[in-house]
C-alpha cells in the first residue's frame, strides 16, 4: 500500500552538513590562541655589550737561505756565518716570534741544514718551516 508521502522520501538531500566543519574549525581556533602566547613568550635580558674585532696579528717571518756551498742569506741578503747568531737572538727577542722559512738548495749537503736547525734552536726560535718549489 502507498500513500502520498512516499514519493516525498524517495528525494535526495543536496545540502552539506556544515555542523561538523564548523565544529572543527572552532576547536582549531581555540588550540591556536591558547598556543601562540607560548610561542612569543620571551624572558628579557639586559645583555652586555662588547666590540668584536678580529685579531689578525700574524708573526712575521724571516726567510734564511742555505745554497750549494754553505752560504747563508737572511731575507735575500748575504749574512757571515758570525753575524748570524745575533741575528737569530734579535728574532728571538721580538714578540710574535717570527717563523723560519728555511729554504736550501737540492745539493746543499744535510750537514749545512742540520748545523742552521741547530744553531735557529739554540737561539730561541721555535717555529722552522722548510719551503720547496713545486714540481712542474
């Protein structure tokens, strides 16, 4: 048996249920307010202040260089084998200590070499360095 009010149950709802779209988005909004005065909490300093600048003081160096024979130079000029003892105390004597580039020549004999590390030592000088020409 039908009646009248059959055909009025058979019609299709096209309505969104915005309810719980709604619901949501004012849960959201409530979490976000309660959350962002945490996040900009901030506890205030009074810092000191102090400059920052590099100390770029590099010690200087002395270039000594030994040839085939056993002569010595200091920074490109001839130094007799005498003079070289005061001028290794004066070195050692500076604040930064400068640092040794020790240059010798490929058939300088080792003992010439040994005789400088020795004497560049005893005088006070810590730093030595041994400088090469590259390979072409």
């Amino acid at each position: 048996m039908s009646f009248g009010g059959e055909h009025q149950d058979e019609q299709v709802l096209s309505e969104i249920n915005m309810t719980p779209l709604v619901d949501v988005m004012l849960v959201l909004l409530i979490i976000f307010i309660m959350t962002i005065p945490v996040i900009n909490h901030a506890v205030k300093l009074d810092l000191p202040h102090a400059s920052n600048q590099a100390n770029d003081s590099k010690p200087a160096h002395v270039d000594v260089s030994i040839d085939v024979d056993g002569n010595i130079s200091w920074d490109g000029a001839a130094l007799p084998a005498a003079e070289l003892a005061t001028r290794i105390a004066q070195a050692a004597g500076q604040q930064p200590q400068p640092e040794i580039h020790l240059r010798a020549d490929r058939k300088t004999a080792y003992e010439n070499v040994a005789k400088l590390m020795a004497l560049v030592q005893a005088g006070g000088l810590s730093k030595i360095g041994f400088v090469t020409d590259p390979k072409p």
